[in-house]
C-alpha cells in the first residue's frame, strides 16, 4: 500500500515525529510549526501503517472545536469515517466514561452536569446548611477551593486541617457540597475528571479493560495539563500503552488555573525510552518577530530548548510606541488601522491584545467615536447567557426532579409570586428531611404547611413543570426545546422586563437554542451511551459553555487578552500595555516563579504575529480607577534593539534615556541577578525610602546600579553596593 501521501507534505522533523515507532515521544512544538498536523499525521500513520484499529486509539485535545477538526482533517486525509477512535476533551472523555459506566460510579444514570453558575448555587446552599455567612466566607472562594481540590484529586475525607479552623471550615464546606451533588445527582466539570479517575482506578476489571483498549494515546496542548489530567493519562496508559505528547514548554501560560508546566518538563523521566523531537521551523511569521521570540525566552531557566527559525523574510522591524496615555495609545492604533485598511488590509487581521480585559474600555470607546467595526474576543458565550441558562434549568427539570440548582434557577424565573421566603422554607424542609428541593416543595404543599399564597404559587411551579414534561415527552428534539420555552413564558417576561431591544435579543437567542437542538446531532453509540435525546442534548449544552461562538459577518478587528490569543494568529498585532505592574502583571513581580510564565504569555503573543508587530506602553494610565505611572516593560528591554524601531520616543521627564539605555538592562540583567541575587521587577525594601519595585540596571561589579521604584518617593537610582536593599 503507498502511503506516502501521509508524509509528503512534511519537513523532516514532522516525519520523524509521525513516523516514530510505538514509543512514548513528545514533540516539542514551537509556535506556528504545524503541531496539529503531526498529531493528525500520526494518527493516519499508526492506521495505515502500523495497522492499529481506530478503536484502540485515544486523541485528546483542550476544546470541542480543535477535537471536531481533528476528527475532520483525519478522515479528510484517510479518505473515509474513523469509527471508534475516541477523539475529544479531557472533560468530554471523562463525561463518556461516566455515561457507559454510571452504576459503578455510583450516579444516577441520568446525572446532569452543574455549569459554573449552577455550582456556585450549590455551594451557597451548602453554606446555608452549615449556617455560615457568605460575607465571612465568601461562596466563590469556596467553589474556588472545591475545584482546586479536585483538581489535586483530593476528596474532603481525606483532608486534614492541622488544627487550622479555617481551613477545617472549608473542609467542612467541600463536605456538604458533595452531599448535595449526590443527592441531587449531579456533578460538576472538576468531578468528572476526578470520578472518571476513581472509576478506572479503583475497578481493576474496567482498568485492565481501557488498558488493553486505548494502545495509543496522544495528547495535544500537553503543557496545559494539570496534576489531574495528567494522573488520569498515565492511569490509562498503565505504564505500557505509549503517550504521544504535542506540546511546548514556552508556552504553558495557564499556571494560574492548574496547568502544571512540570508535566512536560518531566516527560521523560516519567516514561522510560521516551523520545524528544523538536519542531522549530515556523511557518508564520518573519525571521524578525521569531529572533525576537527567542531572545526574549531564553531568560527563563529550565527550558526543554529550541530555536524558531523560518524561510521566509527577515520582515519589518518591531514597531516601539511610547504613548503620553491610554487615550494616545488607543488613538495612535486607530490611526494605524486607517492606515492598513486603506492599504487593502482586512480589518479582521489585526490583533489587539492586552493583560488585563479593563484595558479593552478606552479601546473601544475611541473605536465607536471614530467609526472603527471591532469584536471583543471571548465575550459572554452562548450557553452563558442568562436566557439560556433558564431555559435549560426547565429543561433539565422535566428529565431530572431531582436537579436543585436548576430547581431554585426558574422556580420564580420568571417571576410567579414564590419570594425568597419560601424558598428559604422549602430549602430548610429538605435539608431537615434529606430531600431536594422538588421532592420537599411537593411535601410541604401537599401537607398544607405554606400559607394559602405561596401554596397556590408553588403549586402552580409543580404543575407547570409536569405540564411540560407530559406535553413535550413524545416530540423531536427541538420541538421539546420549543414547546418549553412557550409554557415558560421566558420570551415575554423578558421583553416585559428589560424592553423590546433588550428582550428581542433574548428572543432571538431562545430561538437559537431551538436551532441548536435541531442541528444537535445524537450518536447514542458513541457519545452518550443510553442517554435518551434531551438528556444527552443537555449534557452537550454544559460541555459546550464556556467555548467561544465565533461572530460571522461584518469586517472587524479582534480585541481579546493575551490568553484569549493562544492559538491564533493575525496579519497585524498590537501588544499594549507593556508597562510594568501592567505587563509584567504586578501579581507576577510579588510572586516567585510567575515572573517566567508573565515571560511565555509575552512569547505567545508575539508569536501571534505574522507580518507586523507593535508594542506600545502609556508613560500615564488611568486604570482601575488609579492614575498610574508607567515604566517600560521588562520584556522590551529583554528584546534586541536592532529589531525595534521607536515609533516615537518616550518624553517624559523620568524617561528620557535614550533607547539604547532602554535596552542595556537586557544584557546585564542575568550577571547582575548572579551577582548580588536581584532581577528586574523584584521588589525590594531600602531602610529610608521604603518598599519598591527593581525597574532597570546598568554596570556590573562595585559600579552596578539599579532603578527602583518605590512606592512611596518614586524612581531613583541606587548604587548597589551602598544601598543595602534587602528581597520582600
């Protein structure tokens, strides 16, 4: 059989990654190198070549959209379906695992899946149950600490609180939260993974079973797992099956939220025989954005290493724009737009990005005034709309009584009469009784105990619920969605609510959720084993939230966060914000090892850039509320001055050193920090002027200098050797 066609269209380091015998390997990807053409390349390979049935193969990936493309490209390339391969998410996989095997994880078989909101519902009313004040502990911060816990694959029982009361508190929280889940049989995102985990682990007949099934497992974006994920990798790889890995340590920026950048960077002592292949040519952007890539990384320590090269041009040089303030920095991109529309550029291919979403304000201000289309990347996502949200509560209702968040969601949504009051009654019978919600309101109505008012009201709530349930049970899909939202009434309480604009465009989007579930295409064999059509539909709408839906239509620049950017790429880019305390993030400067990551999020939006780059910092930032002073950011000094070209220089009267001064740090930064222990952004404490941030260096030896800017009495330059500054 020729299968050459699976390795024509690659460069050499491609074809060795995809045509690795069956080995544990992880490919190093740089940015821009064509990772996910390896991964589809590979599967294709260990099919036509190595003759491994699709059924044996795990694919993993960090959202639906990339999972459906891979799906895509694959059987594109094979010509013909792949049936069997379990290609998805790590939640969506976990979600499948449970649906197959719900007895022996002890659900429901039609559990239902808590959305963030949902959950935070939850932990109130766990809270509640504990008569605990939510001003002196905070639900959010409670949900926080359940997820990270999961995350960590740590259940309350197994917690020690080392005489600590408020740790011993929150014990006691993740406690009754669980409760709850369970006697409302439901779970949320963090569970999935982490009981999906316990069921292979703690069933030896369904370890050796997917051991023996998943002989191939590949994962993509691998430095974003987190200590979970990764457990549940090498569980299902039993020490045998090889681990395919894609990833690059240069870009794990999601530390922050659990990503555990010491996975990949352990790879291969965790997995014996393991093989490293480095993807270094880029495909994207100019010799100029990658040399600046590179040098700025190598100032991180650790790095697994590798070199971004390309064959393309050396393009322009990066662009370097001192702006007076926020308002001069938005006018000045504005101009620049302009200037590239008018040039036959698309709006569309232009990029701006920044740390903190507060900063999009005066962006978007000076956009509207001067007539410039743009999008927000990342904005409020379908399934989190609070129209959506109610109308998938009334859903998961009639195929689940039991569902307490969605109970106390629409149980007055729209408003019928049942005030917090009774609620309140129907909460405390419940917990009293060991009953949800639903099964306490029938209770306490049947019995008479509410006043005549309220139990006409709840009353009222049961029979409507029912009333869908009976009339919807034998419809189409959508028509059940449709038939729904009619008895709710959620279209006309909102328009009577929030007006005709307002409430249109909620009705528009109820519509929508009518053309999703006729559009919802429902393999029972192979997503949501003996789901009947809503629930699984349901399911499919809580893995759904949180992916952004992308705006078809008008031409419009893109705004989003650096975070938001990972993965894409554009024309035209605009880094804003690159000021210290901004850019790095002032979070990064008081904590150790942030430093490094704020240092790979600067790589990976550079390496968004394709064929023009620009920085800009504002010496003046209203931000937050607080008139800011701005300094140069860390990551443009650590940039090579023969790459940047000042648009304009900096004028005021603390920054008036010449650019070439705005660089010298760069090259002295790691013997200053091998000499005397500082870097630039650490803060550091001076016995007569305070507390202050390490800004900028110069010399080495007796003469080594540095700028702190301290908080209380400004810049100033300091001579170390006389300064006596101490690390905070």
């Amino acid at each position: 059989m020729d299968v050459s066609y699976i390795l024509d269209e690659l460069n050499k380091p491609q074809r060795d990654a995809v045509s690795m015998p069956p080995l544990p390997v992880l490919v190093l990807a740089g940015a821009g190198s064509g990772k996910t053409r390896v991964l589809v390349h590979r599967i294709a390979w260990l099919i036509e070549v190595e003759r491994v049935a699709p059924f044996s193969i795990l694919a993993v990936t960090f959202t639906n959209k990339a999972a459906s493309e891979m799906r895509g490209r694959i059987e594109s390339l094979l010509g013909a379906p792949v049936g069997g391969m379990w290609v998805g998410t790590f939640h969506g996989l976990a979600h499948r695992l449970l649906r197959r095997h719900w007895q022996e994880a002890g659900l429901p078989q039609n559990f239902q899946i808590l959305d963030s909101d949902d959950q935070l519902r939850l932990v109130k009313r766990a809270q509640r149950s504990l008569d605990l004040d939510d001003k002196l502990w905070p639900p959010r911060q409670s949900q926080w600490f359940i997820n990270a816990r999961k995350d960590e694959g740590v259940r309350p029982q197994y917690m020690q609180d080392n005489g600590d009361i408020n740790y011993n508190q929150m014990i006691r929280i993740y406690s009754a939260y669980e409760q709850l889940c369970k006697q409302s049989g439901v779970v949320d995102f963090a569970e999935l993974l982490l009981r999906s985990l316990e069921l292979i682990r703690d069933n030896s007949e369904l370890q050796q079973h997917y051991q023996q099934r998943f002989r191939h497992i590949l994962v993509d974006e691998f430095q974003d797992t987190n200590e979970l994920q990764y457990a549940w990798l090498q569980l299902l790889s039993g020490g045998k099956n090889p681990v395919f890995a894609v990833g690059d340590d240069d870009q794990s920026i999601y530390g922050w939220r659990g990503a555990k950048i010491e996975n990949i960077q352990n790879f291969s002592n965790d997995y014996s025989q393991a093989q490293i292949i480095r993807l270094e040519q880029n495909y994207r952007s100019t010799g100029t954005i990658l040399r600046a890539a590179n040098e700025l990384i190598t100032y991180n320590e650790n790095r697994l290493g590798k070199n971004l090269w390309t064959e393309g041009d050396e393009g322009e040089p990066i662009k370097l724009f001192a702006a007076y303030n926020e308002l001069d920095e938005a006018q000045y991109i504005a101009g620049q737009i302009y200037k590239w529309v008018e040039e036959g550029g698309k709006r569309e291919d232009i990029a701006i990005l920044y740390r903190s979403n507060a900063q999009s304000r005066v962006f978007e201000s000076t956009f509207i005034e001067q007539g410039i289309p743009y999008r927000v990347y990342g904005g409020q996502r379908f399934f989190e709309r609070a129209e959506i949200k109610d109308a998938l509560a009334y859903l998961r209702l009639t195929s689940n009584r039991d569902d307490d968040p969605s109970f106390e969601r629409v149980i007055n949504q729209p408003t019928r009469g049942i005030g917090d009051k009774t609620v309140s009654i129907i909460r405390d019978h419940a917990n009293e009784h060991n009953l949800s919600l639903w099964q306490s309101a029938v209770a306490l109505v049947q019995a008479k105990t509410l006043t005549s008012r309220a139990a006409t009201a709840v009353h009222g709530f049961i029979r409507l619920i029912e009333n869908m349930t009976e009339i919807a049970t034998d419809l189409e899909l959508h028509e059940q969605v449709k038939k729904v939202i009619e008895l709710s009434r959620l279209k006309e309480y909102f328009i009577k609510k929030e007006g005709e604009e307002k409430g249109k465009n909620r009705e528009e989007n109820l519509k929508e959720l009518i053309s999703a579930a006729q559009g919802f295409n429902y393999q029972p064999e192979e997503e949501h084993a003996n789901l009947d059509t809503l629930s699984a539909f349901l399911s499919n709408a809580a893995l759904e939230a949180g992916e952004s839906q992308g705006d078809a239509g008008e031409d419009c620049v893109q705004m989003m966060t650096m975070h938001s950017a990972k993965g894409l790429e554009f024309q035209q880019v605009f880094i804003t914000g690159m000021e210290v305390g901004l850019f790095p993030h002032q979070n990064a400067v008081n904590e150790e090892g942030r430093m490094e990551e704020e240092r790979r999020l600067c790589y990976v939006a550079i390496t968004r850039a394709r064929k023009q780059l620009t920085l800009s910092y504002a010496e003046q930032r209203q931000l937050y509320g607080n008139t800011l002073y701005g300094v140069p950011s860390t990551f443009i000094n650590e940039i090579p001055e023969e790459l940047i070209e000042e648009v304009r220089p900096p004028v005021s009267t603390w920054n008036t050193y010449p650019k070439s001064s705005l660089h010298s740090s760069a090259h002295t930064n790691r013997s200053l920090h091998n000499e005397s222990g500082f870097t630039i952004g650490q803060r550091v404490f001076h016995a007569t002027f305070g507390d202050g941030i390490i800004l900028d260096t110069e010399g080495s030896g007796s003469s080594a200098r540095v700028q702190v800017n301290f908080d209380s009495e400004g810049s100033k330059w300091l001579v170390l050797a006389y300064a006596n500054l101490s690390a905070i």
